[in-house]
C-alpha cells in the first residue's frame, strides 16, 4: 500500500496535514484556536468555545478538500477538549459540519490543553465516499447524534463508549463507588463485543483498543479486566488517564479488522501485543518513554528525563515498524501524548530530523500517562 501525502507544513511545519494511505485519508490535529487559514493562534477565540469548534471542525473540512474529500467521508474524529462541559455547543457545530447525525464513530475526551486551546481534532477519512458505509446508528451505543460503527475499507471504527447507562434496557451502572470502574469497564466491554458481533466479527478481529480513564491508578486494572472478560482481543493498545469530566470511569473504543484481512502480531517480552497488521495497514501500540521495550522493564534513571524518554520511544517506534516490514517513513499517523503540553516544541526538535522526509500527520495532547512516563506514542503505518 502506497502513503501519499497530499499536504505538507500545515498545520505543523515540517509534518503533513493530510496523508492518503490506501482507501483512507488521514488529518492532522486541528486546533480550535488558530485560524483555518495560517494557522496563527487568535487571542481573540479564548474562552469561545463554539468558535473554536468551528475553526476545528473547519479546517477538517479544509484539509480533506485537498483530496475532494467531504466531511460527510469522514470515519471516526478523535476529540481532546479543555473541558467536556460545552459538550453541547461542540454537538450542535458539528451537525453544521458533519451532519445530524453525523455518521462517523467518534471518541471524546478533556485533555492538558495548551494556552487558550479548547478543542483538538483530528479525523480518518474515506478517500472514495462510495467506501464509506455506516454499519451501525448510534443507537446500539445509546449515542443517537454519531454512528457506532463506521466501515472504509479494510477497517471498522467503533465509537467510544462509556459504561454508565445500558442502552439495551436504561438501567444504571454503578457511578462513584469502589464497584464503579470495573461495572462500567465490564459494561463497556459487552457492548463493544455486542457491536462486533452485529457487525459480523468476533473479538479477534480487534486490532487497536484505546482506553481513556479518570485515574491513572486503575489503568492496570482496565489491563485485568480486559485480558479477564475481553481476551480474544489481541489488539495494540494505548492507556492513559484522563479528566474524562462529564460522568463516567472510563471511555473505550476500538478499530477492528474486516472479516477475509487476516492479522500479523508482534508481542513484547512480557507477552504484550506491540505491533498489529492487517489490510495493508500496521497499527503500533503504546511506546512508552521510561520503557525497555526490548526487555519489558522501566527505565528509572529516566524520571523526569522528557528528553531521552522522547529519544526511547522513538527508537522503539522504530524497531517495532522494522519488525513489521515497514519503517518511519511509512508512517501515516503518529499520536503524542505528553505529561507536560509544552514540552510539544522538544518532541518537534527532536522528531523532525527523523520523520521529515516523509512525515505522518501529527495529533499532540497532554494526558496524564502511567508510572514516571512523560511521552507516549502511538502509530499507524503502511
């Protein structure tokens, strides 16, 4: 599969704004509070929240027209925001946007943000509208504003979902008590594998979970119950803590390979799942900064070291592509999370050199990350 990068130096000089990769189309994180045009950050957007959701949502827009792609293409959006509370002003500017309801699955979390920065958003697209297909409404996941499960391709997108309310039923799951976070973990679980087999799939077919959470705690926790009550899910994986707000522990959601696209793992030395192909794309898991990812064990001399930790993860990136026949230069997407939002300009120094020639588009947001880890990385390459 060739990777074509259709816009370069916007918004990020230096990466791509929008990379083709196959049927799918990849956008950069767009940020609500620089314009849609230069990219420069407008004081005058601070505190406006449904101005920012414009501008994001807008140069979404902008960036697929380069490939005469429309919004209504697109297939799943990540969503960071300051805060989840204007929850409804970003709705009721995305169905301008995307339509009502919008049919892409969709993940939304509150994340560090930089500066007056409100929203960050970054979507897959379909490069051919004719393969794009909703398989699944809203409804399946209680979430009648979004699709729950998406189809471009060799790949299925599930929205994220959170386990407080059973939509099958309307019955309540536990909400602030000990007993909280593995109901809703459980509950997410079902409903996730529910959506799959609605889809015609199995467990097996996952190839990416993302698992968002209140408390950085209980990630190991989520790692339990997950391989407990989810195990023939043997998928990359990315964890991290976040102010999720609104209600709820957590928010999962998952990519799943078609059924006739078999799958290629690597595992880590612990038996962990570090890199996944299928359908010509490879989809690499968490890259911790402060992990050995040749022997499994934390780096303890590199606390509070950003630098060398974004050093790490890189080289892990790197020999995890090697492994799967791919490399660098095929990446299409590169997510970064980072304890510390403004340590963003050191991650640039530091991945420019090596991703330059060929750069993936780039989705940056600050997260607060398992043990002494300051970086995270998560890839998906051809």
């Amino acid at each position: 599969m060739q990777k074509e990068i259709l816009v370069r130096d916007d918004p990020i000089p230096g990466f791509a704004g929008l990379v083709r990769a196959g049927p799918l189309l990849f956008t950069a994180g767009c940020d609500g509070y620089r314009d849609i045009v230069d990219n420069r950050i407008d004081p005058q957007l601070s505190g406006n929240a449904a101005a920012q959701s414009i501008h994001s949502y807008r140069k979404i827009e902008r960036l697929l027209a380069n490939a005469g792609a429309k919004p209504s293409s697109v297939a799943r959006i990540d969503h960071f925001t300051s805060s989840q509370d204007w929850l409804e002003i970003r709705s009721v500017i995305r169905a301008q946007v995307f339509g009502r309801p919008a049919p892409h699955a969709s993940t939304g979390v509150a994340a560090k943000m930089a500066g007056i920065n409100m929203l960050t958003t970054a979507a897959i697209a379909a490069a051919d509208a004719s393969d794009h297909l909703v398989i699944l409404g809203g409804d399946v996941f209680g979430t009648p504003r979004i699709a729950t499960a998406v189809k471009v391709g060799p790949l299925i997108f599930l929205s994220g979902v959170r386990g407080i309310v059973d939509p099958r039923d309307g019955s309540r799951i536990d909400e602030e008590t000990p007993a909280a976070f593995p109901a809703q973990v459980g509950l997410c679980y079902e409903m996730i594998g529910e959506a799959l087999q609605r889809c015609g799939l199995s467990g097996e077919r996952v190839v990416r979970v993302d698992t968002y959470a209140r408390d950085r705690n209980r990630l190991p926790e989520e790692r339990a119950l997950r391989a407990k009550i989810a195990s023939s899910m043997a998928a990359v994986s990315s964890m991290m803590a976040l102010p999720l707000g609104m209600r709820g522990e957590v928010e999962i959601t998952v990519i799943a390979a078609a059924n006739g696209h078999p799958t290629k793992t690597l595992t880590g030395p612990r038996g962990e799942v570090q890199a996944v192909s299928a359908g010509g794309f490879v989809f690499i898991g968490a890259c911790a900064g402060a992990l050995d990812s040749e022997t499994g064990s934390v780096r303890s001399d590199l606390a509070g070291q950003i630098g060398e930790q974004i050093d790490l993860a890189i080289a892990a990136l790197d020999a995890r592509l090697t492994k799967m026949d791919s490399d660098l230069s095929r990446l299409v997407r590169l997510e970064v999370y980072l304890r510390d939002i403004y340590a963003e300009r050191l991650f640039l120094e530091k991945a420019a050199p090596l991703l330059s020639a060929s750069p993936p588009v780039l989705l940056i947001a600050g997260a607060e990350l398992e043990g002494i880890n300051e970086v995270q990385l998560c890839g998906i390459a051809v």
